[in-house]
C-alpha cells in the first residue's frame, strides 16, 4: 500500500463572533486557506485530483474552488460536519491515495457559522470525580493554555502556519479600497489568569466545566495537499510528515476511561510505540478536563511522558476556540509545522469525536529515527516483527 504524505497544511486566523473575521464570507475564508496550501507548495493546481471536505453550516466549497486555483470540475468528497470531522477527512483522503485512487488529494476544513448551543458536559464531569480533577485544575490548564498560545505568537511561530486574510471593511460595497489584513489569531489573551476564571459559574450545578476552561466556538479554515509517496519528487514537493495509522475508539462510561486514551493506545500498539516515543502530542482541547484526565490516565498506568514538554506546546483549543469542520485540521497543522520547527520524528493528535468517542492519528516525518523494539512480554505491547514506515529497519 502507498504512503500518503502531508504536504503544507495551512490555516487561517482564528476569528471571533462579531470579530473582523465574521464579516469574511465563507467561500473566501475557504479559498484562503487552501491557496495558501496550494501556492506555498509550489504545486500545479490542475494536478488535484480530489477535494475533500469538512465544513460546517452553508459554505459552498464549490465557490472556493476557482478563487484557490482550482477547476470547479475538480471532485468534492463532503464530510458531514461533527466532532472530528477535520480528521476523518484528512484520513479519508490518506485513503484515496493508500489505495491509488488518486495521487493528490486536497483536504479542506472551514468553522464558518457560529454554533449556539453548549457541549455536553455529563462525561466530563464524571472523568473529573474519577480522576480527583478539580476547578482549580481545570482553570489552571486554560490559563497555560493562553499563556502558551499567547507566546507561540509573539514568538512568531504561528507565522509558518497562518495565511492573512484580507476583509473588506465595507461590506456593502466589495470593490471598496479600504480593507485590513488579518494576520493573528482574534482569541489571542496575554491577560488571563486562575483568578478571572475562578469567578465564572460552572456550566452544570457544582460541577467543573466553564465556559473560560472549555472552547467556545470560533471562525477559521484549514487545509492541506494529501499526495502519494512516489508522486512527490515528480511534483517537486516537500512532505511535512506520513500518515502512518489512525483510529476511533469508544469509551465505556461505567469504566470512565477517557476514550482518547483508548484511542491512543490503540493506534500506537499497531507500530510498537509508546506514548514516551512521541516528539510532541496534540490534544483538542475541548475541555481541560479531557486533557488532564488523559495525562492522569497515562500517569495511573506508568505511562513515561512530558507533557509539560510535548503535550500541546502552543497552547490549545481553550484558548484559540473550536471552528468546527477546521479545528482537526487545524491541531494538524500546529503539530506538522512544530515537528518540523523542531525536526521532530513523531507526532500524535487525538480528539473527541462524539459522545464518549475518540479519534486518534499518528504522523511520522522525514526526520524520524528508527525506533528500539518493545520487550517481548512488555506491558500492553509485545514484540512484533513488522514495523511501519520507511526509516525503520
């Protein structure tokens, strides 16, 4: 089976309800993110195959198409839009091209209509009591969260990974001259701290969860040029990372084992690796409860990781909110661009996807190295004699 390779994964700015972004129409917002894909890679537009989508509400990729590039002819598989749907279409485009269906495909995920309805929390609070996370737990992981989000910024390390949008400040009239470039996240807060959210009423009666250490819904887009191994010196382009494994799992909530990390280990277990084996970690975080609970499961199980160090390093999903069909994309993007800041050789993204539902993805890069194989007998893997990727013996 060919390997799909990563190539120039892009996002926008993260926008806010009634934020410049908002006035952005969504095709455009679209169009931008997967330009920049496009354009910064060097490829020749006419050479994608396939496009496959994950947008929310009424944006018509379809309008996008021309404004990246593209021939409106060009086929568009829709991923309906959920939690998760991000992945699942990065995953189903690795497919298209695992199986030879195509040789480029591009993905695009867009959050372009704000959501009003509040997540379910039950789960949540249930994985809080398990795992003796408490309020002040949770508030302290969203204001690392924004501190984090708010330095990767100011360091400029968001810069590779974001494409300017411009908007028209006068939306009556779109030929207007006078326009502004939106280049930084609009959630972007270098003022948070535990005390400002310590004062906000939990969602549920006595319970953990705020709306200050939970995503709330933003706009943004994403995209990325999913493209076959062998096709990638002919197109004279440069991978960021292989899609090396993905998976789903569910939870059992009379267990309340969080169900990404069930995803987790069910996704490294294939390969041999281990959670310690990843160079960096990213988590949606949709609730700092989910994030804590999984780094309380690894550490209960004698589970070997940084995540001071690796667990997601610039922040999070608390602090640049949820832009639904673009926020698995997006961690995506993050993680790729800071494997690659880093020369990284393995990643690992995980996310909710529905009710007590998780989907986990592993990446390698062209940086990785060959990793030692598990003991025969070890703990939750054993040894096995094939090992995925390239760089492996």
């Amino acid at each position: 089976m060919r390997r799909a390779a990563i190539v120039m994964p892009m996002r926008t700015p993260v926008g806010l309800p009634g934020g410049a972004l908002a006035a952005v129409a969504p095709h455009r917002l679209i169009a931008t993110a997967l330009s920049a894909a496009i354009g910064r890679s060097g490829l020749d537009p006419a050479r994608v195959d396939h496009v496959v989508s994950a947008v929310d509400g009424s944006a018509a990729v379809s309008a996008a198409l021309p404004l990246a590039g593209l021939s409106p002819a060009v086929s568009e598989f829709a991923i309906g839009p959920g939690p998760g749907s991000g992945l699942r279409a990065l995953v189903t485009a690795a497919m298209m091209v695992q199986t030879g269906a195509a040789d480029v495909v591009a993905v695009v995920g867009a959050g372009t209509e704000i959501a009003s309805e509040q997540p379910e929390f039950a789960g949540q609070e249930a994985l809080a009591r398990r795992y003796d996370i408490t309020r002040a737990d949770a508030d302290a992981l969203a204001a690392s969260s924004h501190r984090r989000t708010a330095r990767a910024y100011r360091q400029g390390i968001f810069g590779a990974e974001t494409a300017p949008v411009v908007v028209n400040l006068d939306p009556g009239d779109p030929n207007s001259a006078v326009r502004q470039l939106v280049d930084h996240d609009e959630t972007l807060r270098d003022d948070v701290s535990t005390r400002g959210f310590a004062v906000l009423e939990p969602l549920a009666p006595e319970g953990i969860g705020t709306a200050g250490n939970s995503s709330a819904p933003t706009l943004a887009a994403s995209a990325c040029l999913v493209v076959a191994e062998e096709r990638l010196a002919d197109l004279g382009l440069e991978p960021m990372g292989y899609l090396l494994g993905w998976t789903t799992a569910t939870g059992n909530p009379g267990v309340a084992v969080p169900a990404t990390a069930l995803a987790v280990d069910k996704v490294l277990s294939p390969g041999d690796f281990r959670v310690g084996d990843m160079d960096l970690v990213e988590i949606d975080e949709t609730t700092a409860v989910e994030v804590l609970a999984l780094t309380r499961f690894w550490e209960s199980e004698g589970t070997k990781f940084d995540a001071d160090e690796r667990l997601n390093v610039n922040g999070g999903a608390i602090a640049l909110g949820d832009p639904g069909g673009a926020a698995g994309l997006r961690v995506i993007t993050t993680l790729l661009h800071e494997l690659s800041r880093r020369a990284g050789g393995y990643g690992l993204a995980t996310m909710p996807a529905g009710a007590n539902q998780a989907l986990a993805v592993l990446f390698e890069t062209p940086h990785s190295v060959p990793i030692a194989a598990t003991p025969r007998g070890a703990r939750f893997h054993g040894a096995r004699p094939r090992r995925f990727g390239r760089h492996r013996a």
